[in-house]
C-alpha cells in the first residue's frame, strides 16, 4: 500500500490522504481506521488518533492491532491505565503479538511500576529472544 511506503519516508500527510482515500472505498475496515489512527499519532494528533482506533474497534472488538495502537494513543496523552488495559486486551486477543508485549512494558515504565517492567521484560524476551536485537524491550 502506498500509505505505508509514505509513513516509512515521513511524508504523513500524503500517507494520510492515501489512507482517506481508501476508507472512501471501504469506510468498515478496521484496519483502515487502526492505519489512520497511526498516521494522525505521528503527527501528533492525538485526539483524532483515538477516535480512528475506536471506530477500528467498533468495527472490530477482537483486533488485537487496534487494540495495541489504541494503547499507543492512550499513552501519548498520558493515560497510562487505560492504554495499559488496551495492551492487555491486545495481548489476550493475540499473545503472539510482539508489540504488544514491549509496549506493556514500556507504559509499565512510565506508571514506575518498574519491578513488573522488568519482570515482563525477561519473560517476554523468553518468549521472542529476537526482541533484544530489535531493541523492543
């Protein structure tokens, strides 16, 4: 999709309008609305950010991607319990979801519940060892 090559080089706005211009065509995709939502994050935009992974969720209660990207917003505008629910829902719906396991970590962090961080860390690191290379723990 043209919208992710664009969001790679940084060049939101046009990844943005790729993004409106295919919710023209399918306006019920959650993952339409959870690739909206990112975009408007990266640009800061926070509120709309929210509202895109929320109509992504209405769509679709069991997207484990929206859910992540919903804590992601959450944790941006410093609502660390809530986006700490929308990890573990991620996590419950799609415990494989790398992601997922290091961004609960990394808001663990930031509520300085740093014992649990850490303890999440090292088990999420003997579930995907390849995480440390990536630095996602």
């Amino acid at each position: 999709m043209g919208w992710a090559a664009l969001t790679k080089m940084k060049r939101y706005q046009e990844a943005l309008e790729c993004c409106e211009k295919a919710l023209e065509l399918d306006p019920n995709h959650p993952g339409l609305w959870s690739n909206k939502g990112n975009l408007l994050a990266e640009m800061k935009r926070f509120q709309e950010a929210l509202e895109c992974c929320e109509k992504a969720l209405e769509q679709d209660p069991t997207y484990p991607g929206a859910c992540n990207n919903k804590g992601n917003v959450l944790r941006h505008l410093k609502r660390y319990q809530e986006a700490l629910e929308c990890y573990e829902k991620a996590l419950e719906l799609d415990p494989s979801l790398p992601v997922a396991w290091s961004n609960k970590g990394t808001v663990l962090i930031k509520m300085k519940r740093y014992q649990e961080a850490l303890e999440w860390s090292e088990k999420a690191l003997e579930i995907f060892p390849d995480m440390k290379k990536k630095s996602w723990i």
